[in-house]
C-alpha cells in the first residue's frame, strides 16, 4: 500500500469512527417525539407516517392504532424484516424495543 493509499485508509477508518460515535450520541438524545410525522390521506381514509429515529419509517391506522408498515432503518423504502401487518403501535420502532 502506497503511503497515499495508507492515508486515505486512515482518514476513512478515523471519519468511520467518527460517524459511530455520532449515531450513539444521537441515539442516547432522541426522545420518543419522531423526526418527522403528519396525516397522510389515501382516497377517503387518513394514515399517520412518522419517521423516528434511526430512521424508521411507520404507516399506521390512528383509528385502530395498528401499523400498516415499517420500514428497514435508514431505507424508507424497504419493508421491516419481520414486519407483520395488523401489528399494536409502539413508541419504539422495531429493533428498538
């Protein structure tokens, strides 16, 4: 490996590192308030999207407060392993608890 190289690796191994220890502060700070969430209406029914932290998307019915989806951390668009349907809302999203 060229020193170039070795200093690259470095920089990269030191910003990897840094972002680990950011995504632990940030979690440890999070309150149970979501990033983001609004009614979101679908022909005549309303849902509740809420993003929280690590960035899990959730769908639910507020009437029933049953989750119509969750999403993967960080991939608003990829379904929850595990995810099933029908499920009780919680504060926390999956993998959380």
């Amino acid at each position: 490996m060229t020193p170039m190289e070795q200093a690259r690796a470095d920089a990269q191994a030191v910003a990897q590192r840094t972002l680990q220890r950011a995504a632990t502060f940030a979690g440890l700070h999070a309150t149970t308030k979501p990033l983001f969430q609004k009614p979101m209406r679908m022909g005549s029914r309303s849902y509740l999207v809420r993003l929280a932290w690590p960035g899990v998307l959730v769908v639910c019915d507020p009437a029933s407060g049953e989750v119509l989806a969750q999403s993967e951390p960080g991939n608003p668009l990829q379904l929850a392993d595990g995810f099933v349907p029908g499920t009780a809302f919680a504060e926390k999203p999956m993998g959380e608890r």
